[in-house]
C-alpha cells in the first residue's frame, strides 16, 4: 500500500508530469516562419479530433461541443488562415458510437463559425484512430503533402502515422500542456488531477509509439 501510494503522489505531481511530457511536446518545435514559407505549397491543412462533450448546453439542442483540447487544436488551426490560403480537413469520426455527433462535423461547424469559409472546409469522419485519420484521408482526398494541427504531445505519434501512409507532413504542434521558463514551487509538489492527466496523457502517448510502431511497421 506505501509503494501504491508513492507511487500515485508521483504521477499526480508537475515535475514527473513535465519529464514524461515534455520530451514528446518538444519532439516537432512549433511553426515558425521559415516553416510557414515552406506551408504555401501544401495542398492541405489537416486538424486532428481530440475528443466531444456531447449534447453540450452551449452548442444548442442535440449538439455537441469541442473537448478542451480539441478546441483549442482547431482554434490553433483558424489562425493559420492567413498562412495557408487552401483546404482545411476536420478529422474524427466516433471512437464509440453512442448516439454523439461525428467530431468532423462539430470541428468544421466551429471552423466555419470563426470564420473560415464554409467552401475551405472538408471532412473526414470515418475514423476512429490515429492511423486510420491518415489511411483515410490518403483514400478520400489524395493529398501528398499537409500541415499537421494537433497536440504537440500528439505530434510524434501523428506524423508517424501520416508518414507511413504517403504523406510529406509540416508539424504544427498546439495545445501545449507544459510551461515553460516557470519555476517550481511548493504546489508543484502537492497532487493535481491536471498533473495526473498529463501524466496519463504521456504515458498513453508512448504505449501508443509502442503499439502503432508493433502493428503498423
């Protein structure tokens, strides 16, 4: 029981948190402008789910809303409108069908709620992976080459999967849960449920790079 529970104090608290996550946060480095030159001949920009809340109160009746992380992957996303001119693709399907709405199409209905064309805006909701984002979108829309919004704890794994199915892919890494250049202190040492998430979050990632890296050579 002592070793359990030294072992919970350790995944719930900031500092064990940031050396599991912040490797895979800082795999990609972000945009920067010599990357969003070279973003002007790709021919897509692609925007990973991460989650719905369904039947959301804010949305309206019978819709769903963007989970905290997807919304601000897609938020990212709507600020490179400018950077790139061309397709957005809103990607995910539903990981368990329980009545929600398909992700891709709360995603492209905030999209085009910010103000992005609604024309600018395609779909991908088949999927209920990583992997299969990019196995779809590879059949759907034949694209070769995309700039890739997801989390940048997310990143590595993704652009894995994009990769192995044909893609030449930009990272675009957002929704960073680690701070940077902010010094510990005492609460960084007392339990959190956000320490505890993101240390789920990275320890999910890296079974993920495992498994993917086992099923899909």
């Amino acid at each position: 029981m002592t070793l359990a529970a030294a072992l919970l104090y350790a995944l719930s608290i900031e500092p064990v948190k940031d050396v599991l996550l912040k490797p895979l946060e800082d795999f990609y480095p972000p945009l920067d402008a010599g990357a969003a030159a070279s973003a002007a001949d790709a021919q897509a920009l692609v925007v990973l789910g991460g989650g719905t809340v369904q039947a959301s109160p804010e949305a309206g009746e019978g819709r769903d809303a963007l989970a905290p992380g997807a919304l601000k992957r897609a938020v990212y996303a709507f600020s490179l409108r400018d950077i790139f001119p061309g397709a957005y693709i809103a990607a995910g399907g539903r990981v368990f069908d329980y009545g929600q709405e398909a992700e891709t199409d709360v995603m492209g209905r905030l999209l085009v709620s910010l103000g992005l064309p609604e024309e600018r805006v395609l779909k991908e909701g088949e999927s209920r992976n990583t992997w299969q984002n990019a196995e779809n979108i590879a059949r759907l829309f034949g694209y070769k080459k995309i700039i890739l919004v997801t989390s940048a704890y997310h990143m590595r794994r993704s652009v894995f999967c994009f990769e192995n199915n044909g893609f030449s892919v930009i990272p675009a890494p957002a929704d960073y849960r680690c701070a940077r250049n902010s010094p510990y202190d005492i609460f960084s040492f007392l339990p959190s449920p956000d320490a505890f998430l993101g240390t789920y979050e990275a320890l999910h990632e890296y079974a993920g790079l495992l498994y993917y890296r086992l099923v899909y050579p």
